[in-house]
C-alpha cells in the first residue's frame, strides 16, 4: 500500500474547493457524472481505432445511494484507470485528464465529446463527503487500484480486486450534507443536470409489462371472459435521453419530434409552441440547439421557462445572457456548444470574442427563420403575430442587424385586422395621408374601444389606422422615424385628424376675431388651466365640438419612461396635460356664445367639458357622479 501526500499547492486545497471553487455544492453530482461520461467516451474513441484491448459493449453509469451505510455510489463503465494514473491524475491537481488526452488524440478525437477538467471536477465531492475512496480498474487489464481520501492532502492507494473495467467512486456523506442520500433529491439532481448526457444513467430499477407475454384471455361456462394478469418484469431505470433532439439532424426530425422535445424539456407547459428554430453550426465555431417560440403575451416580465444551456449534453446553466441575445431570452429551448468558456466550475460564463460570434449567429439565424416562415405561409405567420410580436419588436430596438433584416417580416396590423410590411404601409398610404410640407403621417391606435371615435374620424377620411399595442410601441416609432425618410407616427388620439395631418384646404372659421376673444376668456373662466390647454380650432360644422387630445411627445415620452428609457426628459414627475379643441364652427359653440345667462353658458361649458371627458376615460369618481345627477336633471 502506498501513501502519500496530494500535490497541490495549497497546505489544505479542500477547504478552498468547498469555500470558492464551486458556488452550489449539489453540482458536485454532475461533475462526477460527467467524469464517467468522459471516461466511457474516451473508451468509445479508443476501440473505435483500435487502440483498446476492451470489448467498448453497451456501456452505462449507475448511480446507487446507500443510505445505512450514509454513502452514495457514481460508477461507470468507462476506460479506467491503472494506480499510476490515479497517481498523476488524482493525485497532482495541476494536470488534466481530459486535456491531455485530447493533446495526444487532436487530430481523431475532436468529435468524441470529452467534457474536460477531470482533476477539479472530482474534488467537488468534498463539498459532500468526509471520505473518498475511488476503485478502477484500467481498460488495459492493469491491477485494479483502490484510493481513499479523508478531505486532509494525505491519501492510501493499494490494490483492490475489482474484476471489471470501470470507476467506481463512493462518497461517504458529511453530517452537513445528508440530503443527497435521498432518493428524491438524487431523482431531482439527475434530471436537472443529467436529464440529456450522452451515456445512459441507471438510477435503481422500475417494473415494466414484459413485452414479450402475451395475456391469455379465457371465457367460462356463463360466457364470461377472463383476462390474465400482465407479466411484470424488472429492468434498469435510465433516468436520462442520450440521444435528444437537438444532437439530431433536421432532416431526421418530423414536427411531432421537434413537439414531443418541447413536452420533454418543459414537462409542466401544456401549451404548444408555435415554431422551433434548428441550431447546427460547426464553423466558425461549434453550436447545435433548438430554439421555441412560445405563445407571448405583452407582459415583458422574465419567462418561467428558460433556454438551457448545454456543453457536450451536460446542463451548465439557464442564465444564458452573452451568449443568447437579450432579446431572444423570452424564447424557450436548448443550446449546446463545447466551445462557450466557462470558468473550471462551468457555472459562469467567461467573456470572450467567440460568444459574440454565437450571438451574432443565433440572432441572423432566428430572423432567415422568420423570413422563410413568412415567405412560405405569410396566412399563418399572420395569425401567430400577436404572438410573437413581442420578441421581433424588441429585437428590431435592440440588434441593430435584426432590425435591418425584420423589414421583410415585420408587421404592422391596422384596427380592421389587415396586415402590411412596412414597404407595403408605405405604398398603400404615400398618396392619401402625406402632409402639406411632404411628410408621410402613420396614423395608429393603441386602443380600439377607448379610442374608436378617433378611429372612425380617420377612417371616414380614408385614412389607414395601424393597431400598435404593444408596451414597447413608444421606442419603437421613435427609431422607426429616425431611420426611415421622412414619416411620422401619430396616434389618432393626439388631436383632431385635420391636424394630425394637415392638409392646404382648411376649413372657414364662423366666428369674427372678437367672437373668438370672447369665447377664449369664457372657456378659461370655467375650463381648469392647469389641466387642460384651450385650443379654438375652425374645422367642419359636424365635427365633435370638444375634443380632448394629450400631445404626441409629451405622451410618448412618458410611455417610454414607464418601460424603461424617456427618464431624461423628467416626464413621470410632471401632470397629466392634456389639449382641449374646440370646434368654433359647431352649433354648440354657437350656442355657448348667443346664451344670455353666464349661469347657463357655465354648465353648457361643463357639460361639453365632461362629455369629452368621458370618452377619454378621465371622468371618475366625484366628478363623474357629478356628471350624472346634472345629466338627469338636464333631461327633466
């Protein structure tokens, strides 16, 4: 037996790895798994070129919990190792398993699938366990060796009898950490990290029907059938898939395939995606994955269900910000790439040039998806638009190159459920709704009910109204009008349509200039000015005679504020304005002005006031019971 002393270069590395190395002691499980996964891989390769006296078989990894004995088995069927490679291996930290194999196999081993890390990544089990041993015997049919550890930088290696190839590592579990010897917890860690490496994991055993007993069904005297009992049999519990989807090729994989995936990653979301996007790229970097787009909602808050990323199918993390575009992380779905860095306890994400490539990647791939589904059933595409519309706004305000690709999918609905391109907006409204200085005015709503009037005054104008509601709609026509030739948006809201677009011919005021000085002093002795900014407007005879309008900007600016942006401008601190237009040309001004009493002119002005109060919403409370009894007492 020999012992020794672990060459690190610490007096004590143990208490380092359980302090710093690793922010969550439960990944000392994957790590371990991942180092017999490695192993097992390794092996593949060797047989593979016929550099392994082993038979490679159907190899697999168990996991067996020994709860009386407070200890818990990881063991694999992989390569092995002699004592002298648990020596260098173990023993000296500083040197890597898996890099070294990979130095000597560069050329042939690139696609073997090896994780990497093996020295750290074993000295996870000390977050957990108070005791070490591993027993392995090497593929090459050397002695088996048998090390054991208690946490201190003192170890024994002797030989041991294990007859088979393979790593067994036993994990005698710490006081502090008794939680993973329960089965639960044990399920719960394999289906979180495991649920999808390349090797199978078996993890206890399950009854099943013995697919090969046929029930026998007899009928007695009565003509009563009796079928017997299913033959139950015992097999191995694989808790995870070797071979998901996203490892697949597109054109090997049905719609049913890409769904049944979606139900296996997310087993709690009963709704269906509405389209995937297929990952698989091998230069300049490797990336394989699939990507969902689930059904959105205008809520902008974070998505329960996140992408997962993966390195070689073994779960890393689902905070993949870097790597996944901001905007695209309302989707759901898997990535895999070897290639994204990650610090040795593959829990952080490293900054580097290669991850700006993968998202620059994933983003161009994302918008040629959504052309081609546009393209190819543009009915379909329009029916999941509010849907999806969400995640293509936000990516045309964040990535600059999506945006210049979203112009061939992006879509802008109007309030009579048509949907244009921007070029096809553009087109069918230059002729009708460009100002009298030249400028394209995009009129839109954001509210058919609230603001159906406004609509309807547009439309008997022919005027197209889009139906823009989503929260971020006040930054996106900001940068649409800042990079488009001279347009505009306006809400059809924002003030009387003449106005909004304004056209040569406009309408003939009835009232002399002293009329209207009469009419402006009358209107602010009853009319609150610090709510509401009087406009006299000479526009049709049958046009509303008060129409309430908030400003453009001012509105805009606090929309944006509110979702983040517009803060410079301090509109959240300031009070609700709003415009006030009256129509000069309407009988009711007519009769406001010809009315002896002022008694009468006042409730004739509060009256009007309210009305268009009341169709902008803003009469509630006090007022609005107000508004009613005088409503009553007018009709008596």
């Amino acid at each position: 037996m020999a012992k020794g002393n672990i060459n690190v270069s610490v007096e004590n590395i143990f208490p380092l790895i359980k302090k710093f190395l690793y922010s969550d002691h439960e990944i000392f499980l994957r790590e371990l798994i991942s180092n017999g996964t490695d192993a097992t891989l390794k092996l593949k390769h060797l047989t593979s070129i016929g550099e392994s006296k082993s038979e490679y078989g159907n190899p697999k990894i168990e996991v067996k919990i020994d709860k009386e004995g407070k200890k818990l088995h990881i063991i694999d069927q992989g390569l092995g190792m002699t004592a002298d490679e648990v020596e260098k291996y173990i023993n000296q930290v500083a040197f890597s398993g898996a890099e070294e194999f990979l130095d000597k196999y560069k050329d042939s081993a690139k696609d073997s699938g090896i994780i990497g890390h093996f020295g750290l990544g074993f000295y996870s089990a000390f977050m957990v366990a108070e005791k070490v041993e591993i027993i392995t015997k090497s593929h090459t049919g050397a002695p088996a060796a048998h090390w054991t550890c208690d946490g201190s930088p003192e170890f024994t290696l002797e030989p041991h009898d294990k007859e088979d190839r393979g790593t067994e590592i036993i994990l005698h579990i710490a006081e502090d950490s008794t939680e993973f010897l329960e089965e639960t917890r044990i399920r719960e860690l394999l289906n979180k990290y495991n649920k999808f490496m390349p090797i199978p994991i078996k993890f206890g055993t399950k009854e099943i029907n013995d697919p090969e007993f046929t029930p026998k069904t007899t009928t007695d005297k009565d003509g009563k059938e009796t079928t017997e009992p299913h033959k139950k049999i015992t097999v191995d519990d694989i808790i995870n898939n070797p071979n998901p989807a996203w490892t697949k090729q597109p054109a090997e994989l049905e719609d049913e395939d890409y769904k049944n995936f979606y139900r296996e990653l997310y087993p709690m979301q009963f709704e269906e995606p509405l389209f995937n996007i297929h990952l698989n790229v091998d230069y300049p970097f490797n990336l394989t994955g699939i990507l969902y787009f689930p059904k959105m909602t205008n809520d902008l808050n974070i998505q329960k269900d996140k992408i997962q990323l993966y390195q070689n199918q073994v779960f890393v993390t689902d905070n993949v910000e870097g790597i996944v575009p901001e905007f695209l992380t309302m989707l759901r779905g898997v990535i895999d790439s070897p290639d994204i860095p990650l610090n040795v306890s593959r829990s952080y994400l490293q900054a580097d040039g290669a991850v700006k490539k993968i998202s620059s990647y994933i983003t161009r791939k994302v918008a040629d998806k959504l052309k081609s589904l546009f393209n190819n059933n543009r009915e379909d595409f329009e029916k999941k638009w509010d849907d999806i519309k969400i995640v293509i706004e936000y990516g045309m305000l964040s990535e600059e190159k999506f945006f210049e690709k979203a112009d061939a999918f992006a879509l802008y609905p109007t309030v009579d459920g048509k949907y244009y391109t921007y070029e096809e907006l553009f087109n069918k409204i230059k002729a009708k709704q460009t100002d009298k200085d030249g400028k394209l005015v995009i009129l839109y709503a954001s509210n058919k009910d609230e603001q159906h009037s406004y609509i309807e005054a547009a439309k008997a104008k022919d005027y197209e109204v889009l139906l823009l509601d989503s929260p971020i709609v006040s930054h996106l026509i900001q940068k649409l009008e800042s990079t488009k030739e001279n347009i505009s948006f306006a809400r059809v809201d924002g003030d009387h349509i003449d106005n909004l677009i304004k056209k040569e011919d406009t309408a003939i005021s009835k009232l002399s200039e002293d009329e209207k000085k009469s009419l402006d002093e009358l209107l602010k002795e009853t009319i609150p000015s610090e709510k509401f900014m009087v406009q006299l407007e000479a526009m049709d005879s049958n046009a509303t005679p008060f129409m309430i309008t908030q400003p453009e900007f001012m509105r805009r600016m606090k929309e944006m504020q509110q979702t983040g942006g517009g803060g410079m401008f301090g509109m959240g601190n300031m009070p609700e304005m709003y415009n006030l237009i009256v129509n000069i040309n309407s009988d009711l001004v007519g009769e406001i002005l010809s009315t002896k009493t002022k008694k009468k002119q006042e409730r004739l002005i509060t009256q009007s006031l309210d009305l268009a109060r009341l169709s902008q919403g803003l009469l509630k409370g006090e007022e609005l019971t107000n508004f009613i009894k005088r409503s009553y007492e007018m009709i008596k």
